[in-house]
C-alpha cells in the first residue's frame, strides 16, 4: 500500500492542469473571505462587551 503524499507543488500542478481553475480559486477566495469576516465579527463583539472603543 502507498502513502499517498501532496505536496503543494503537486496541488497547484492539479489546478493548473484541470478544465475550470477558477472554480478551486473561488473556493479558496470564498472560504478566506469569510473566515476572515469571522475573526472580525469576534473581535468587534468581544470589543463591544469589554467596554473598549478602538
């Protein structure tokens, strides 16, 4: 049995070759976007109850 290994040159290979790169790069930009948005939801929030004003 082989242990399957990715690397990140071989991840990008992958995406370069296929038919519809956009469709991963979305993805990518999607998922940043909202944790993103995530982690500053949080720090207003926890701004907000500690009385803070930055």
């Amino acid at each position: 049995m082989e242990l399957l290994v990715i690397t990140g040159t071989g991840i990008a290979e992958k995406v370069a070759n296929s038919l519809n790169p956009w469709i991963y790069l979305s993805i990518i930009l999607i998922s940043a976007v909202l944790i993103a948005g995530r982690y500053i939801f949080n720090r207003i929030v926890m701004n907000q109850k500690s009385g803070k004003k930055h």
